[in-house]
C-alpha cells in the first residue's frame, strides 16, 4: 500500500462509504494523488483485440461512473480502466444509503441504481482526454425508465463509442429492474444484434471491440445461451463477473443483510466458475475478463487459469488502496517464473489443458 493510503485510508473508512469515494475521486481530480511508477514486465503485456495492455490488471467499472479520473486511475498502474455504467440521460440512482462495507468480509453491498450524470457529460470528459495513450473502456447501462433497452444502449453507443477502447454492454447489474432479463437467450440476441449493428455504423473503422457484461447468478441453462448468443451475434468479449444477489454463508458484517449486489472477496469462487463454464461452453474462442472477489496476485492468478485474458478489480482498493495493483502486477510476474511460463497468455485457460 502506498504511504498516503496508510495515512488516510482509515480515515476515510471512517465515513459514510460513498462520501469517502467522492472525496477519493475528488482527490484524484486534483492531482494530490501521486501516480505510481509500476514497471513494465514484457511477460505480462498482452495484445488483444488490437490493443497493446501493458499488464492484464484493470480497473472495474463502477469506481468512475462519469470518466472523471481515467488518466489518474491509469496511473496508478492499471493495465485499462473501464469507466461506468453510463446512461443516455443523467439520473439520480436509488435513494441512500445505498452502498455499504463488510469490513471483516473484504466484501461491499451496493444498490448504487445506475447514478450517473449521463452519455453527454461521460462524453465532454472523454473528449479532454484527447489522444492521451492508455486503454479507456465505457459500460453502458440503460436508463431505470426506458421500456426499449436496446434503444438505449444504441444511444450511449452514438455518443460514446468514437471515445472508447472498447465498449462493453452492461445487463447484469441487479439494482436496476429487470436488466438481468435481458440475460435471456431471446432479449439479449436481439440487443446484441442491435447494438452491434450501431456500434459497426458509428464507427465503421478501427470499431472499438463489443463485450458483454454478465451476472454470477445464472442457471447451466442460461450460461448454454449466453455462449451461444455472443458466438453467433458478433461479440468479442465477455466480462464474467458482475456482482451477486447471492449471500454466502459465514458473512459476518453488520450489513449483510442489506439488499443489492455483493462484490469482494465472498464472491470469488461463484465468479471464478462462472468464468470457467463460460470459457468452456465458447470453447475459448471468445477472450474474458474476469472480475469479482480478486484481492491479490493468487487470485488474479487462479482468474486467469481458469480462462481470463485480463482481469479487474474494484471492492479491494477500499480496503488495500491502489498499491495493491502493482502488488498484483509484481506477484504475477512473479508466479510466472515460478510456474516456467515465459508470458501471461500461456496461462489462460490452463486449467482446462
């Protein structure tokens, strides 16, 4: 951990969880946040979809809902940040408190409803971003009220997509109702297929890649679907996974019993199989990134075994602070050698070899 976090990270976890972020987002805004000079190891950098990752470790999407801080967060050493979700129009989110620590679990509740201040405002920060190097990805949600979601994924497409590394389509969040169905074999091939369509015709070159965001809770039933829907409709990734409904026995923090989605440590493994069966049902051809409960480089490890290309984190850095990304970093180079792999990407998917 960096010494400023060793300072100030109990202090802010002294606060109500969400004004602690906004003052962390505050903080990285005005630059009292000194980047971090994490080494470049060749082993780790990937190249995929066109883009050269300089290491597989990113950032969730989640922590900067309105693309204020990219360039901040990628200099505290992640490999990309994803920025989001983002509606198509601003809108306020679930009344507070909504978002809650399980400290002696390493977990977080959310039921933060998709709060943003819309496509438009996500767009205008992008842009200041100019031609700055590193890997920016956007989530997309819908808004609470829209009827037609792939009205309004195509909106947030038109807006944001020419700023976007890549773009990833969000219908896994459980706080806004009935995104999950969309899930459904029928629902998600005709948004994907609309979404595709728009995204090829508001950037018919150099198209930023399409990925799709999936939820931890699903049946066989719907994972069989999913696989086969992003196989024959045109998409090029899979993050596997958002948070879940789910609570596993043993929690102990006082909010347990709160509702929304868990992320953190306790849904590592429901996250971990849910990669590993969506690995093998698209029979590896379809590159993942693997996101829930990684809080070390074992972890992000065992992530990438089990079929990830690159991985994220989010709920960890309120517990760890952002020293933890070059921990991860240094740790997988570290396991590599050990392990006798000259590079990351002999290791996706090796449990399944």
């Amino acid at each position: 951990m960096t010494g400023i976090y060793n300072l100030i990270g109990p202090a802010l976890r002294c606060l109500d969880p969400e004004m602690a972020h906004g003052l962390a987002l505050r903080a990285l805004r005005c630059g009292i946040v000194p980047a971090r000079h994490v080494p470049r190891d060749p082993m780790l950098a990937v190249r995929l979809w066109g883009l050269d990752f300089p290491n597989p470790v990113g950032l969730a999407a989640g922590f900067d809902k309105d693309a204020d801080v990219p360039d901040a967060m990628l200099g505290q050493g992640f490999g990309f940040v994803e920025v989001g979700s983002i509606t198509p129009l601003p809108q306020p989110g679930n009344a507070r408190p909504r978002l809650f620590r399980l400290p002696g679990d390493g977990a977080i509740i959310n039921r933060m409803g998709f709060n943003n201040k819309g496509a438009e405002a996500a767009r205008r920060q992008l842009v200041k971003r100019g031609g700055r190097p590193g890997i920016v990805g956007v989530n997309l949600g819908k808004n609470k009220e829209t009827q037609d979601a792939a009205s309004d994924y195509a909106k947030g497409i038109k807006l944001l997509a020419p700023y976007a590394s890549y773009i990833v389509v969000n219908v896994s969040s459980p706080n806004t109702p009935g995104l999950r169905t969309l899930q459904g074999r029928e629902p998600l091939q005709v948004l994907m297929r609309t979404v595709r369509s728009a995204l090829d015709e508001v950037v018919p070159t150099n198209t930023p890649p399409l990925l799709l965001k999936i939820a931890p809770d699903l049946s066989d039933e719907d994972k069989t679907d999913i696989a086969e829907v992003i196989l024959s409709c045109g998409v090029d990734g899979l993050i596997a996974t958002n948070t879940t409904i789910d609570r596993p026995e043993g929690l102990t923090g006082h909010e347990r019993t709160q509702t929304g989605g868990l992320s953190g440590k306790p849904v590592f493994d429901l996250s971990t199989r849910v990669l590993a069966d969506m690995y093998r049902l698209c029979d590896g051809k379809i590159p993942i990134i693997g996101v829930g409960g990684i809080y070390d480089a074992e972890t992000a490890y065992a992530k990438i075994r089990a079929g990830a290309t690159l991985v994220q984190l989010y709920s960890a850095l309120v517990y760890q602070g952002t020293g933890l990304v070059e921990q991860i970093v240094r740790g997988l180079a570290e396991r590599l050698r050990a392990d006798g792999f000259s590079s990351i990407s002999e290791v996706v998917g090796i449990d399944h070899r």
